[in-house]
C-alpha cells in the first residue's frame, strides 16, 4: 500500500512555511498523514523545527551546520546569535518566527490540531539529542485528552540508540530508523555531545537489531525527494 505523508507538512510550498501549522493542517486535508522534526527547547518543551545538520563531503569538508536560522526570518535569525533549540528558553522560541511569518509550533499544538483529523498519521522525526522523553511525555498526554491514538505515531531518527530505547520504553509505538547516504559511517549527529557512539549509520549497521524498527528511511542527498520507507515485514 502506497501512503502519501506531507514531508515537514508542505515543503517548499511559496506561501507557507514549513513545519508550520497551516503546513501541517493542509497535509491533513490532503494526505495520509504528516513528517516533522522535533527538538526540544532548554526548559523541555518539544518544538517542531529541522534545528541542526551534519554536511560530510569527502576530501573537501565535514560541518555541522544550524539549519534553524535558515528557517527563520532575518530578524528571528538576527535574535537567535547561532544558538540550536536546546540552547534557547520556551518563551524565547515561541517570539521567533519563521521565514514567511508563522511561529515555531510546540508538538502539544501539532497534536491539538491533529484531533480535527482522526487516524492520520504522524511521523515525528527526533532531531534534538534528548528529543526522546519529552516527546512521549506529549504523546502520553494527547491521548489522554483523545486528540490521538498512539497507532498513529511513528518515531523515527538517525539515532539508533534514541529508537532502541524507544522500543524498551514504548514498544507499542511503531518506530522508524533512518540511514545516511556514503561517507558518513564515522561522523557524530550531535558533535557537541561529545558522544561517538550516535553516528550517522549504514544499512547494514549491527545495532538496528535493538532499535526493532517497523521501517526503515534511506537518505539520499542528491534528491528532493529524499526519503523512501520501507516496511519492516
């Protein structure tokens, strides 16, 4: 079965920004279901935003790049002074404002407007280093309220420790692990963590055994449309 699932919501669309509310609610009207990045703000609250990336071209350079002040306006950009999510308060990040004029969603908002469109599906990419906890500490409490079903999320990362212990701490949500293209094997996601051991990945990485995930995402860099799952059965 083939599902259609609006990338950030509605990616590189000229009059609405991505990641946004009206991004995600014309997703909802017009596809299965939604993918969006989250990271977590310094007070733990779960923002959805593409915060940070990691550029590793051979033989020319390997960066970690803030892609956060790319998606906001020049005055948003200006306030942020090059800082990631992580580094910055609640409040703080509810005053930036994307690049044509929307605010930077909590996920709690995500999944308020998810309520108007029951069973669609939501794929929460976790982009910030301890997106984890927090996420499912927001999901826990969408359904409690019965805005969601927990069937519909799927958590997917390029972390393979944060869905491994996704699987040990919610193993009735689905899960999704997502590969890096060539030359990446060795290059950390979060560098300023200091911890080699969350690297971007191959296919045939050992450790997707403790992940378990329901699907897999290989990244291809050269494309825009650049995400491909696969189902795990």
């Amino acid at each position: 079965m083939v599902k259609i699932i609006g990338h950030r919501g509605q990616r590189h669309d000229k009059t609405t920004d991505d990641n946004s509310l009206d991004a995600f609610e014309t997703a909802f009207k017009n596809c299965d279901g939604i993918e969006t990045d989250v990271s977590v703000s310094a007070d733990g609250t779960p923002f959805l935003i593409h915060d940070i990336g990691r550029l590793k071209i051979p033989k020319l350079y390997d960066r970690t790049v803030n892609m956060l002040k790319y998606c906001l306006d020049r005055a948003s950009a200006k306030i942020l002074k090059g800082r990631r999510i992580d580094q910055i308060n609640d409040a703080a990040i509810s005053a930036l404002r994307l690049k044509k004029g929307a605010k930077i969603p909590r996920l709690s908002e995500l999944f308020a407007l998810a309520a108007k469109y029951p069973g669609k599906e939501i794929d929460v990419e976790l982009k910030g280093a301890d997106a984890l906890r927090p996420v499912l500490k927001e999901i826990d409490k969408a359904v409690k309220k019965g805005q969601i079903k927990r069937s519909q999320i799927t958590l997917t990362s390029f972390d393979i420790h944060a869905i491994a212990e996704a699987a040990q701490l919610t193993p009735d949500i689905r899960r999704g692990v997502i590969f890096s293209g060539k030359g990446k094997g060795n290059t950390e996601i979060y560098p300023w963590k200091k911890d080699k051991t969350r690297c971007y990945t191959s296919f045939n990485n050992a450790a997707i055994k403790s992940a378990a995930p329901d699907t897999y995402r290989l990244l291809l860099p050269a494309q825009n449309l650049h995400k491909i799952t696969l189902s795990a059965s």
